[in-house]
C-alpha cells in the first residue's frame, strides 16, 4: 500500500510538473490532479499493456519512438475521461508525457523499484 501511494504521489508531481512547464496541460483543483495520476495510473495498467501489443509493429519500426506517442494519448484519454485536467493536442501530451515518466522515473528509484533484488 505505502508503495501504491508512493507512486500515486509521484504520478501526480509528475503532472503537476507537466501543467507547469507545458503549455496546453492544466488542471483545476489538487484533487482534480490526484484523481489524474489515479485515472492515469489505471489507464497505464488496463489499456496501454493492450496497445502496446496491437502497436508492437509500428513501435518496432519507429525504434521504440512510438511508445511516446502511445503515452501521450494514455494522458490524453485522462484528460477526454477527466473534467478539469487539460492537455491541448498531441505535442502537449508528449511532452507531458516525457514529465511525467522521468518524475515516475524518479519515484521508482526512491522507493527501490529499479534496483537489482539479492537471492
């Protein structure tokens, strides 16, 4: 659980950091931003494994580029599924994209998700 939260609050820095640094992503309310990085969160463990998969010819093709495309539309179906949180156009949702992974980057090394395990 004190992972999950973890991770929620990073998500969610993540988007903060993308609404303050790109223009065409906002948000309303804090809880309207906590409730992104949720929705986001569930939308990158439901939907994006699928796409991956139905796009796995075009993301070899582009050597991995389109893994960015695919998560700037994650961020965008939150922002469609979502009142409040905005993202105006493709190139906002890359670039809140790339925010948002290198803050879940981060948060992953804080809480030691990206370091070898010991037998």
């Amino acid at each position: 659980m004190f992972k999950f939260l973890v991770r929620l609050a990073f998500g969610a820095v993540g988007l903060a950091l993308a609404a303050h640094f790109v223009p065409g992503v906002s948000y309303d309310t804090t809880t309207t931003l906590v409730l992104a990085a949720l929705l986001l969160g569930v939308v990158n463990a439901i939907v994006r494994p699928i796409l991956v998969i139905l796009t796995l010819p075009l993301t070899i093709i582009t050597l991995g580029l389109f893994l960015l495309v695919l998560n700037a539309g994650m961020i965008l179906l939150v922002a469609f599924l979502l009142k409040g949180f905005v993202v105006q156009g493709l190139m906002a949702g890359v670039l809140a994209a790339i925010v948002t992974g290198l803050a879940n980057w981060v948060g992953a090394m804080v809480i030691g998700d990206l370091t070898p395990r010991r037998s």
